[in-house]
C-alpha cells in the first residue's frame, strides 16, 4: 500500500468522510443561525410591550385627572390644574403594584412626580428596585453564555436607538413622546440606556380634563424580559439544531462508513494484487487462482458495480498473465531443442578433420541458426499482434448482415456436397 493510502488508513476521519460530514452540516448551521435572526419576533414583543403601556398610560393619566384641582386664578369651572402634593402619592400608589416607573409633566414642561421619588415630610427618597440575586453559573454555563453571545454577535445588528437622557432635572423637551402627549397625543419612544446594557420602552399620554390636557404621564419599562425571551427562545433553536445536527452528523458517518470501507478493502486488495500475494491461499500463477478482490455486488450501488469490475478485472488479469507463462514455457521449449542441436554441432565440428562431415555440420549448424531466427521472428509477430490487438478500438457490428454475407460467400464457393448455411 503506498504512503498516502497508509495514512489515510490511519487517520480518524478520512477526508471523504470529512466532505460528507461537512456538505450534511452546514445545512443545519445556516438555518439555526437564519432562525437564530428573530428580530420580527422581538418587534411582535415590544409592540405587544407598547400595547399594553398605552392602556396603562391612559389608566393611570383617567386616575391622576381626577385629582385635579380649580385653579383660584382662572374662571371657576373652566381651568383645572395637577398639584405636586396631590399627584406624588397618587402616583406612587398607582406604580407600586405593577412595580413600574412613571413620571408626571406639567404643561410648562416641569416634572411634578416620579413614581421612585417619594417626599415624606419634606425630603426626598429615591427608590430603585433591587436587582435579584445573581448566583455564579457552573463553568458549563458559562461556556455556553459566551458561545450565545459569540453566536448572536454574528448576527445583523440593529440600528442604534437613542440614549435615555439621564438628566438630574428631567423637561418634557427632552422627550418627544412627552411634547406629544402635551399635545393631547399618545405617542412611544424605544431608547438604549447610557453606555449601553439594555432598552427601554416609554409610552406617553395626557392628562385631560374636560378636553383641557392638564399635563402628561410617560410610562417607562426596561426591554429585559423581551430580551429574555428572545433568549429563551434562542436557546431553545440551538438545542434544536444540536440535536439535529447531531442526529445529521451520526447519519452522515453511517453513510460515510458504508462508502469509505469497502473503498478501502478495495484499495487494499488491488494493493496486494500489485504486489503479486497469493490469492485465495494459492500462487497467482495458479490455474484456478481466486481473485483476492472482495465481490460487493451483492450490495446493488455503484461501489457494487466498482467491486465487480475490479473482480473480472483481475480474473483477466490473472488468465493473461497465466497465458504469458505458457507461452514463455513453450518458447524456451522450442528455442531450447535448435539450440542443443547447435550446441552438439559446434561442439562437434572442433574436432572432426574429415572435410565432407566438417560440411555436413556446418549445414545443420546453419539449419539450426535459420531455425532459431524463424522462431524468433514468430514470436515477435505474435507479440506485435497482441501488441495491436491490445490497443484495438472495438466497434459495434451488425451480426445479421455478416452472417449474411458468409452464408452468400459459402453459396458461391462450395461445392455440391457441402452442407448448406
């Protein structure tokens, strides 16, 4: 077996098997990654998170109208105000069970409440939600973290949003949903957090009394569960595809198996014809030799019909090889028996003085040199024309018009007697 094959032999995968293993594989890799991209899924979650931010904007903005209060300085009836005192607990009593962030804009643009912002007895407390206690994942988790965000790093990136304004003294100017909504419209706005982190989705809508807009409450709410979800639902694609690439892979090195080792015992087998090993426990010049070749044609495919070939393949082989031997044994049986003549006539001659016999010998010694010459211009005729045959082109002949054709020559040349055809 030459070297290249050896290695082959001794390598895990053979590089068939890695081609039929990769061309199988990427199929399902480039369809996980493509389902992988869910940005109409996360749209659906942030539109259905605005959906329900706007009825609760407009819950919250029917509660605080109420609270309203006649304005001593307009006319009695027509001019309705919001009052910080009366808005900051209502609010924050609204906000807490939904543990949600809301803010109230003044028509002038000043902030009056923020639903984390309570004032007990003249202060100012600011309450921030705590964030859940995060336990260190197993190193595996991790691992597959990294792998989730190298993976979704791939991905097409959205287009950056706004950053939130983070400023000490929030105006409705710095928020286009909240002029919206000062306007007597519900409007909503996607943002990014400062350095980046997250998304947040703020609706805002107006306070109205009577059709006077009295100010606007925007409604903040971080993207982190849609961002879970998408997560979830991320995750649960990669399992998917793993499983079917692994049930893909398994497929793929069975078919591989089935196609490189009868190849493979193929290849061996040629090997050891090359080389000349017995065949079937017997010399390969033997009569009834069996070819060492596997026969896969049982197998009814293309590697079936590959053994078959090598099989007759090596079957004529052999025969020729056989009928070389035969015929090497004959002409060293016929150049042998002029050449012992010529031997004893040559041998002879040296020591006959007789003139007469001298001519007799040295006219069987020219016979036998004839002979010899005549035999060896036979053999190189016969092997010129198995030369020629050997590199004959066959053609396809029409049996019926040759048979025709001797049965019309035999008509003509044959005599009374002979049989007819």
């Amino acid at each position: 077996m030459t070297a290249p094959a050896r290695a082959r032999r001794r390598r895990i995968l053979s590089p068939l098997t890695r081609r039929i293993l990769f061309l199988n594989l990427i199929g399902p890799a480039l369809l996980g990654v493509g389902l992988l991209y869910l940005d109409d899924y996360r749209d659906g979650l942030i539109e259905a998170q605005r959906a329900a931010l706007r009825m609760q904007a407009r819950i919250v903005a029917t509660a605080l109208s109420e609270t309203a209060r006649l304005d001593e300085e307009g006319e009695a009836g027509l001019d309705y105000r919001l009052t910080a005192e009366i808005v900051r607990p209502v609010l924050f009593r609204l906000m807490q069970p939904a543990d949600g962030h809301a803010r109230i804009f003044a028509p002038d643009g000043q902030i009056l409440a923020d639903s984390r912002i309570v004032s007990p007895y003249g202060g100012r407390v600011l309450v921030e939600p705590l964030p859940p206690p995060r336990a260190v994942p197993p190193w595996p988790m991790r691992v597959a973290n990294d792998l989730y965000d190298g993976v979704v790093g791939v991905l097409p990136a959205r287009a950056p949003l706004p950053v939130w304004p983070d400023a000490p003294e929030p105006r409705a100017e710095d928020f286009p949903e909240v002029m919206a909504a000062l306007g007597g419209e519900t409007a909503g706005a996607l943002r990014s957090y400062a350095g980046g982190g997250g998304m947040l989705i703020t609706v805002a809508a107006p306070v109205q009394r009577f059709k006077q807009v009295l100010g606007g409450v925007m409604l903040i709410a971080g993207g982190e569960p849609i961002e879970a979800s998408v997560r979830s639902l991320r995750v649960d694609i990669v399992k998917l595809c793993l499983g079917a690439m692994l049930v893909t892979a398994l497929a793929s090195l069975y078919i591989a198996r089935t196609i490189t080792r009868p190849i493979l015992r193929l290849a061996a087998a040629t090997e050891r014809v090359r080389r000349g090993q017995a065949i079937g426990g017997r010399r390969s010049g033997a009569a009834a030799a069996k070819p060492a070749i596997p026969d896969l044609r049982a197998r009814n495919d293309e590697i079936g019909d590959l053994s078959g070939a090598l099989v007759e393949m090596t079957a004529a082989l052999w025969q020729r090889l056989d009928a070389i031997e035969r015929f090497a044994a004959d002409v060293a049986h016929e150049v042998r028996n002029p050449l012992t003549s010529l031997k004893s006539a040559v041998e002879t001659a040296t020591r006959v003085t007789d003139p007469a016999r001298r001519e007799k010998l040295m006219q069987i010694i020219v016979e036998d040199v004839q002979r010899i010459d005549r035999l060896l211009g036979d053999i190189s005729g016969a092997s010129r024309l198995d030369a020629e045959l050997s590199r004959a082109q066959g053609e396809s002949v029409d049996i019926g018009r040759l048979l025709e054709t001797l049965a019309e020559i035999h008509a003509e040349t044959a005599g009374p007697a002979a049989p007819r055809i």
